[in-house]
C-alpha cells in the first residue's frame, strides 16, 4: 500500500504553512507543542531516548565550557527561518536572551542534532540549514559514534561534509576554541 503522503494528487492538495501562519496556530493552541515546521509542514518531532539525551546532554556541557561569552547555547529552542521552524537538540547563536523577546533567532554560528531514530529527518534539515546560511551543522549519529560534519554553506545544501569517528578530535570551524574529543560525548563501551 502507498503511504498517503507520497501521493502526487494528495501532495499537490496539501495546504502549507508559512512561519506566521505556524505561529498563530501555535498561539491559538491548534497544534501540540511536540512539533516543528519543516518546509511548511508541521512534523511531530521524535521521542528522546536515553543515549540521545546522554548524548545531547554531554554536548550541551562541553559548549556551554568551550563558547566565548557572546553566544548563548539554545536547548530545542526553535530558529526562525525562511520557510521552516526547526527546533534543533543544540544551536549556538550570538546575543543575549533578551535579544529574543520579540522573535526568535533567524540564524546560528552552529546547529546540532542528536540522531538515534530521525536520521532520515536529521539528514534533511541540512538542506534547510545551509540555506539558511548556517556555517556549520554537526548530525552527531549516536548509535554509530559518528558525527557528520556539515560546512561551507549555499543557498543548494553544503558543499563539505565530513564523517567524524568517536576516535577523531572535533574542531569546530564555525567557533574558534571549541575543540574536544568525540570520545567524550559518547558513552564508554
């Protein structure tokens, strides 16, 4: 049987969202706040296991010790951009909380999501995030100890992408101090 979503009549009929109409949706509690807009449509977002929060968890503590004092680490807080409302596990943004008391940030030195069962979503918001101008994306895949390393980004996806391994030392291109061993966001085997 074929999956509703994957058919050309029932796409061509679907009816998206833009960022203002997402939030109004939200204000007026019309949607549950387990989702996210991705290219204008509302995806509910995965449930969190525990390697994906040890993972995140151990990630959020190595950035909030290696950043400069002018960005703020962001936990699942949603990014405004173009056409799409992520709220990735991780992003690094410039300013100040208060900068963000009229809108959300439009854009971030770093995002990173933590994969254990949305890789295939993960691996799409690439496109969402480069286009946006992201410099640098991490798709940190828990399971396998990897890290995929987005950088350079065009208004077509990112033109580098490289596949870190528990054994390689991260530096990030995108912040200049953050470097640390991947082994250390992983769980000992």
């Amino acid at each position: 049987m074929t999956p509703l979503l994957e058919l050309p009549t029932v796409r061509e009929r679907m009816h998206r969202l833009s960022v203002a109409e997402y939030h109004r949706a939200g204000e007026a509690g019309v949607i549950s706040e387990n989702v996210e807009l991705l290219r204008g449509i509302i995806v509910t977002k995965m449930p969190k296991s525990p390697l994906h929060e040890f993972v995140a968890q151990k990630l959020m503590l190595l950035l909030l010790a290696l950043l400069p004092k002018a960005f703020q680490v962001r936990c699942e807080r949603p990014l405004t951009l173009r056409d799409s409302e992520p709220e990735p596990d991780l992003s690094v943004v410039r300013g100040l909380p208060e900068d963000w008391l009229k809108g959300h940030p439009t854009t971030a030195q770093l995002v990173v999501e933590v994969a254990v069962t949305s890789v295939s979503v993960d691996e799409t918001k690439a496109e969402i995030y480069a286009e946006a101008g992201i410099p640098e994306y991490w798709l940190v895949r828990a399971q396998e100890r990897t890290v995929d390393i987005y950088r350079e980004p065009t208004h077509e996806g990112y033109r580098s992408k490289i596949t870190l391994t528990a054994s390689d030392v991260l530096q990030c291109a995108s912040l200049p101090g953050v470097s640390f061993p991947l082994a250390d966001i992983f769980p000992r085997t």
